[in-house]
C-alpha cells in the first residue's frame, strides 16, 4: 500500500499527514484527526450523513479518498460554529426543532449551508429538492426545511442589516 | 388548547420548551459508540454467508492470517470452547454467535476477524470469505412451504423438534365468533400481507468492548436502547467465564435512531466482548450499511386471512383473523415473554365489536431472525392495519362511506373504561370529535365532491380514512415481562444544595427529547426550573435499574416514576418546609416552586430554600439529603389513538401516486412538550408512509436479498414526505400520574392504512378491494393495466 503525505485546510488549520492511498476521506476525518461530528450511515452515497464541504462545494465524504483532497480546502460540522457564534443554521435546527438523534443533524446542516450560499431565497420545493441526497429517519423532514427556511430569513436579514 | 400549570421560567408539563440535547447534536459534538476510540484499540470485522442455507465444509483461517496486523479469526468452533456459540433470544429461542456447521440465512455471520485496523480487518474477511467453502442446500423461503411434508429440518438443534413450526397462539373465544360469522349478515375476507421491513435507522449498530483484565471489569460502549437488561443478559450468558453483573458496565452513549433495532443482542456485539475478552484489548464493531439491512432483525412479515361479519345495516359483530408469522431461523423477535405475537389482540381497535377470535402460526424459514420493532414494538402495526383495511373493505361493500361507517361502530365515550373482546381493559377514548376534527381539517365533504367530478372525467383520487387505537406502555408486572424481568421503569432523582438536581433513568433516548421532558416533568412536579434539571440515562454503572426505550413506554413507566420519586420528595419538602416556618405540615399548601402557609401566602420557602435546609438545617431526627428512586409498575397499559386522512392522486396514465394531503389528529392524553410531540408524531407518519410505499425487504426464491443497501431499499427523502398537517384532542389517561399516555409509535401505527385506504378509494369503482403494501406504482399500473384504464 503507497502511502502520500497530504495537505488539507480544515475548518481554517492545515493538518499534513501521512495517509494510504485508499484511505476514504470520512475516515481521515474521523478517526485520524477525531473530527467525529462528520458521521457515516451507509456504504453507498445514499444518506449523505457524511456530507462535507469542499472548496464549499458539498461531497459526501464516504465515497472520496482523502488524497483527493490533498491541497484543498474542507469545512466540517466542527467549524461552523465561529468565534462563539452560531451559525443561523445551527440557531434554525434547535428553534424549529428541526433534529431527534442528531445523527444526519451535521450532514444536513453542510447540505444546508452550500444550499443557502447558491440559493439565498429557496422555495420550500427548492430546499425539498436540495436535500434529497440526505436522509432523517426521525423528523419526517417538515421541520428541517423549516430549520432552513429559518437560517435563510436570518441570513438575508443580516445581509440587509450589512448594506 | 394546552394548560401550563407553571412559569415559562420552570417551563413545566405543556411548554415547547427547546431541546436541551441540541446543543451538542448542532454542533457535531454528539457522542455516538463509533465516535468512542481507545488506546490500543483493534477492529473488527465479520465474514458473512453468500448462501441462505448451506453446510460449512471448511474454514482455512490461514490466509486471513498470514495478512500483517491480522490478530485472530474467530469461528464457532473456537466460541464453541467457551460454550458462547450459541446465545438465548428474548424469545427463549436460541440463536447462533458464529455457526459451527450450518448457515441459515445470506448474510449471516460465519467467523469474525480481530486486526490493528479497519482496512486490514476487511482486506482479512475478504480472504477469509474466499476461504470457507459451503455445500450449499434449497433453503425455505416462502412460510407458507415451511409446514410441507417434504420441506428440510431447519432446526435439527432444538430436542424433539420434527417440523419447522414455532409455536400456535390464539385469543378470543372460537365458537361465539364461529357463531357470530355463521349468523352474520353480511361478511368480508381479505388475504392481507405486511411485508418485512427494517427500521433502518441511520445509524447502524456496533461497539466497543474493553476488558480490563487487572480489575476484570468488562466496559461496553454499546448500541442500546435497552442497556440494564443487556448487562443481565451477558451476566448470564457469559457469567460462566468469569463476567459477573457488578463487572460488566454497559454505556448506551447518544443513539443515531432505535426504532426497536437496537433492542436486541446480536451476534457481533458478543464477538466483540469475547475478542476483548480474550485479547485483553479495546475491540470496535461498527457494521455497515448493507450488514445492518441484511442480517439485523426484520420487523413485521405476517400473512394474515382477516374477516369481519357485520349486520346489514353496518354493525360489527365478529372479527377472525388467521395469521402465518414468518419468523427466519429462531424466533427472535422482541416481545413480553407472555406475548409471543406482542399485543397483536388490540385488532378490534376503536369498534365496539361484541365477538373476536384471532389465531397465528409462526415458522422457521431461511431468513434472518428478528419480528421486532419498527418503531413499533409489539404487532400493533399488524393489528392496526388488518382492522383498519377491513373496514373499509366492509363499507366499500356496503356501499357506505368509510367515515360513517366508522362513527357507527365507534367504542362510545361514556363505555370507557372499556373491556375490549380480546381482554384488553382499554383506559379512556373519545373516538369521534378526533374523526370529525380531521374531517374538518381536511375538507372531507368537499373532498369527496371533487373525487366524483374527476371520476367522471377519468382522473384517479382516493381518499383514505384510519382510525386507530394504540396500546403502549408496557408494562404491569402481572403480565409483562421480558426475560422474567418484570417491565417496570425507573428514576432516581437528587436536588442539590442549591436548589439544582440531576435525575437519572432506566431509559434510554435514542432522539426523544428525554433529557427536556423528563426534566419538564420534574419542573412541574417541583417547581425546579427544568434548564437546572440534568437528566442522565445509558450508563448502567450510575442509572438505575430499567428495561429501556421501546414500545412508547418511555413517558407511560418512567415519566410515571419521575413523577412519583418528585412526589417524595415534595413530601419531604414539606416536613422541612414546615420545620422552618414553625407551623404544622397541614397547614401548608403546595404550588410548583413553594409552600405558603394558608391563608398567609407571603410566608413562604421555595423548593431552593428547602434544598439547601436539607443539607444545612434539616430538623433533628431527620435524615438528611433530598432524594427519591421510585420503580413504577404500571396498574395498566395506556391507549393513545387518533384519525388520520389521506388525499392521493394517481396520474391514470403512469400509476405515479402523490400524497396531496395528510392530516393527523392525535391523542396522547396530556401532552409533556407539545414541540417534542409534533417532531414525534411528524417523524412517525413519515415511517408510516414508509411501510406503505416504498419499503420491502425482497428476498428471491434461493434467499438471496434484493435490496439489501440503501441504493435499493427506498427510505422517503423529502421529496416523497408530504406536509404533515397536525392536530390534537386530549383525552387523559386516568391511571398514569400524569395523564400523559405515550405517542411516538401512534403514527405509524396509524398511518399505513390511511394510504392504502386512500388507494384502494381510488381504484374502488373498478371493483378493487384490497392492495399490499407497499403500494406501489407497479402494483397499481398492473391493476390499471388488469381493469382496462392503461391500454
């Protein structure tokens, strides 16, 4: 097995380590630096529990090597949170109720975070759509898309607040 | 409308009071058994059965082996040295750790491989499976082959055993039913099959097992809904190489969804514990997702016959029901030991239907065992569905609408409590303002127009009418028990010198908001402010005693006992409270938060001043401290139910169906957060739709799964779940101290029928009566295509 040094920007720090040349980027993430909030719940790029972003893009971590994401740049549930402050969508899952077991909570939320940057106005069929890729067992989804109809309202409120 | 007998501020039974739990969840901070890593700690993976029935000629461990950083392969000859190859099931059945000869359903677990790291372990399971060679044997798939003359011994292990039949049970009495039918006027049959499914939910299982060999003490993170009785059972199961109860400490840390997946022992968990055991190292067990589909236990599969005799003029009088239960190898579904089809005999439901008598078989075929939960432990699902169909089977051949039909045969308000023909004492119910509010909320008459002009014109639209009552909260001691250990549940509760309290439980969350409503139920019962209320439950070494979170049982036993150990307290309280204010315990009066002296409300102690008395002033011959454990047996079951509504179209064309509208009227008696309820109910209504459309674990006729991952077995994403529209009435359990009565399974319960009913609506006037689920597009493109509206 051939191993590769690689570099990666997470969450704003450049982590270099030594990885296989199989290793998945879910497992990089998870059990070599212990950014555990990234999770897995299936083998297939089905549930999207693993989903991550890259260069801002959303990939699902499960299905991409970590040396795929040598010299690039990767944003995680860990990181969303900045200097003390919630991310609107953060504030939108626990105001809306928009999460049981937590378990798909990070995925959707990254999901979430490309959806609003490239749609800041999404209509209810818009964000159905957008994350059809991640699977809740628990919620039923109603109150998830209102988690993100809160985090859009609260964004453009910022915004207008900025301008 | 929800009445708050408390502050905002203590934020009591009745507000939406945000999850306390989210804090961490929202920030990736949640601590799942994957997300557990130890110093030293190995891996493991498992080699898996290609064939549904086959005898295993031949292990040869030595190329898994020969792999650098391999450790050891487990088969069942080496648990066999232990006696650990085979385990009991909660049924009492017996069920293979690893086989030692034969293999009895694809997928199953054949030896297990210990290595420093996840991708070393599977490179070895991938040789090792090129390695065991099968003589493979034709398995029995279909159950109703099972019982055939020439069908194979599938259990040779189990003494006397000469056919595949696991047990007969029946309720209900025979000859007044046989009476009933054979009298009755009017009588409709269906054949009504509920497919196998599995919970799925989107965390797997595992753990992570680690002996400490200098203290022997065994410590299990582990994926639990049930952990107490977990330890007992290794206690008993493993007791004879050394692992005794007060060593074995099992940690349900927080559960990526249960559903009643994660109720029952399986073998890798015991695999783990054994290579910990032996190695004397950390050892994680985390299966993937095409392990947990395939070989995790099933929920449902029953064939059942269901016939319902009525008056001409609509008046129930006799429901028989035949049930095939196609068990896999073992019964190891997961139901009170007294109940081996689960509380099945709630299949009258919510009419008043003077005789019933229901029968089932259950058989061994060469599937995976299971029969447990899909959010919905115990066969209510089942009897919800065949009473549910039927009716609406009887009104279609009436030619009654289905609502009517219902409002005639409703269990009345003023007959609760209410004993139904199958013995259930049901506690309280008013069936109809429920019916009529989602009537009203839906639009039913409107509705019903609409389906007649776009008949006429040849466009499809059902509407689907279900009308469920539930049974949860298991359960009274004198007749539940699992295991032998009785079902009660448990809360030990301590308020700190300042006023603060932590509270612990029996229970375990797997995403219900227990850590917010049992401190809710607290903050009402002692007027403690429920953020400073910390809950705390999985971990076996610090909670007390409990059978776990299954079943909606969690609020009926535990809140009941979170309530009680509050009584105590507040009991207590008031012997100090009287102490400080120098009167007598009698004249004092309670409101949440203080006693006042009657009639002089301004001299007053707060709960904060009398838990800090408690540890600094009690009166002398007192003990100190304020705390209370209350173990709760509950006098009775609690019945929840509800009237949900169904609007489908059906493109006449392409058979595509879209759920247009979908409106749920519970009742769960009084409500402890009534956000947390909704988000339950939501969640439940989409695994009801679930079941109904998309959901079935395929097996061809060699037992080889279909669609055993996610790219082929179909969870709704949120473009398939429609807009759950919501409402309440309130009937309160008049035993539980509460009033509360449990409601997360309600909706899947009551959701399914709702959507068949719906489709079978819509296809009624081509003369269709009856649909499986999942009722699918093909299913109903064939009928189209059958009756002459697809040509």
């Amino acid at each position: 097995m051939s191993k590769h040094s690689i570099t990666i920007e997470i969450n704003g720090e450049s982590f270099t380590r030594e990885v296989d040349s199989r290793k998945l980027l879910i497992h990089f993430l998870r059990d070599d630096l212990a950014l555990t909030g990234t999770h897995i719940g299936c083998d297939t790029s089905s549930c999207g529990a693993c989903t991550i972003l890259l260069n801002g893009k959303s990939i699902k971590a499960c299905t991409f090597f970590a040396v795929q994401a040598n010299n690039q740049k990767i944003e995680t549930i860990e990181g969303v949170e900045q200097g003390g402050q919630l991310h609107p969508l953060q504030e939108g899952f626990h105001q809306e109720h928009g999460l049981q077991c937590g378990f798909c909570t990070p995925g959707m939320i990254m999901r979430g975070k490309e959806l609003l940057e490239k749609n800041p106005n999404p209509t209810e069929e818009e964000i159905r759509w957008g994350i059809s890729g991640n699977l809740c067992r628990c919620t039923g989804y109603s109150n998830i898309i209102k988690s993100i109809q809160y985090a859009a309202n609260k964004l453009n409120e910022k915004q207008e607040e900025a301008a | 409308m929800i009445m708050c007998k408390t502050s905002k501020e203590i934020g009591g039974m009745g507000h939406s009071l945000k999850r306390k739990e989210d804090a961490r969840f929202i920030r990736g901070l949640g601590k799942y058994t994957d997300d557990v890593q130890l110093p030293g700690m190995l891996y493991m993976d498992i080699a898996r059965s290609p064939f549904a029935y086959a005898k295993i000629k031949s292990i040869d461990k030595s190329v898994a082996m020969e792999i650098p950083g391999v450790l050891a392969v487990i088969t069942g000859e080496d648990l066999k040295q232990y006696n650990l190859h085979w385990m009991p099931t909660l049924m009492s059945d017996t069920q293979m750790v690893l086989p030692t000869d034969t293999v009895m359903y694809q997928a199953q677990e054949v030896a297990a491989v210990i290595a420093t790291d996840r991708y070393i372990a599977a490179d070895a399971v991938q040789a090792l499976e090129n390695s065991i060679e099968y003589d493979s044997m034709k398995p029995i798939i279909d159950p109703h082959k099972a019982l055939d003359a020439d069908a194979p011994l599938l259990r040779p292990d189990k003494d006397g055993k000469t056919d595949n039949h696991i047990w007969h049970w029946q309720t209900g009495d025979e000859e007044a039913t046989e009476k009933a039918f054979s009298e009755a006027e009017v009588v409709v049959k269906e054949q009504v099959y509920i497919p196998r499914i599995h919970v799925a939910s989107i965390e797997t299982c595992g753990c992570v097992a680690s002996y400490e060999k200098a203290e022997g003490k065994l410590t299990v993170w582990m994926t639990t809904q049930a952990p107490h009785a977990i330890r007992t059972v290794i206690a008993l199961v493993a007791g004879h190489v050394g692992l005794s109860e007060e060593r074995i400490r099992i940690i349900s840390p927080d559960i990526g969804g249960g559903f009643g997946g994660k109720v029952p022992v399986y073998p890798g968990y015991v695999i783990a514990i054994a290579a910990s055991f032996l190695i004397g190292k950390p050892v994680k067990w985390i299966e993937d997702r095409s392990e947990n589909l395939q070989a995790d236990s099933f929920a449902r599969d029953y064939h059942m016959t269901v016939e319902l005799a009525s008056t001409k003029e609509g008046k129930m009088t006799g429901l028989r029901i035949k049930t095939l239960a196609d068990h896999g190898y073992t019964d190891a579904a997961a139901n009170p030991s007294k109940f081996p089809s689960g509380l099945f005999s709630i299949v009258t439901g919510s009419y008043d239907i003077p005789t019933a008598f229901t029968e089932m078989d259950a058989v061994y075929t060469n599937k995976p065992p299971g029969g447990v939960a899909y959010r919905c432990s115990f066969r209510v699902t089942e009897a919800v569905h065949a009473i549910e169909r039927i009716t609406d089977v009887l009104a279609q051949k009436l030619g009654r609408d289905p609502a009517d039909l219902r409002f005639q045969n409703f269990i009345q308000k003023d007959q609760f409590p209410y004993r139904s023909a199958l013995g259930w004492e049901y506690d309280s119910g008013d069936y109809a303002p429920a019916l009529r509010m989602a009537m009203d909320m839906v639009g039913y008459e409107e509705l019903r127009k609409e389906q007649a002009e776009k008949r006429a014109r040849g466009e499809l639209m059902g509407i689907g009418i279900s009308s469920f009552t539930e049974i949860v909260g298991a359960g009274p001691s004198k007749d539940f028990d699992i295991l032998g250990i009785k079902m009660f549940d448990s809360a030990e509760v301590r308020i700190h010198p300042t006023g603060k309290a932590i509270a612990r439980f029996g229970t375990k969350s797997q995403g219900q908001g227990h850590e917010t409503t049992y401190a809710q139920i607290l903050a009402e019962e002692l007027g403690i402010p429920a953020m400073h209320i910390q809950i705390e439950e999985g971990d076996t070494d610090t909670a007390p005693y409990g059978l776990g979170t299954y079943a909606s049982r969690s609020t009926p036993t535990a809140g009941a006992a979170a309530a009680k150990a509050a009584h105590k307290i507040r009991d207590k309280a008031r012997k100090i409270a009287a102490y400080l204010l120098e009167v007598s315990e009698e004249d004092l009066e309670w409101e949440p938060g203080k006693f006042f002296v009657k009639g002089a409300p301004e001299r007053s102690k707060t709960i904060q001043d009398i838990a800090f008395a408690a540890y600094t002033n009690h009166p002398q011959g007192m003990e100190a401290g304020l705390e209370a454990t209350h173990y709760y047996d509950p006098p009775n079951l609690t019945f929840p139910f509800g009237s949900y509504i169904c609007v489908m179209d059906i493109d006449p064309k392409t058979a595509e169906m879209k759920i247009r509208r979908f409106v749920a009227i519970d009742d769960c008696g009084n409500i402890i957060n009534p956000m947390i309820v909704t988000g339950q109910i939501h969640g439940g209504l989409a695994m009801g739709i679930a079941p109904a459309m998309y959901e079935e674990l395929i097996y061809d006729d060699d037992g080889n799964i279909l669609n055993g991952t996610f790219m082929d077995y179909l969870l709704p994403t949120s473009v398939e779940t429609p807009n759950w529209e919501t409402g309440h009435t309130i009937t309160p359990s008049p035993h539980h101290p509460l009033g509360a009565k449990g409601v997360a399974e309600s909706p899947t319960v009551g959701a399914p029928p709702a959507v068949a009913n719906a489709v079978v609506d819509a296809l009624s006037h081509l003369g269709v009566t009856h649909v499986d689920i999942p009722v699918t597009p093909f299913k109903v493109w064939q009928i189209l295509k059958e009756k002459g509206v697809i040509s």
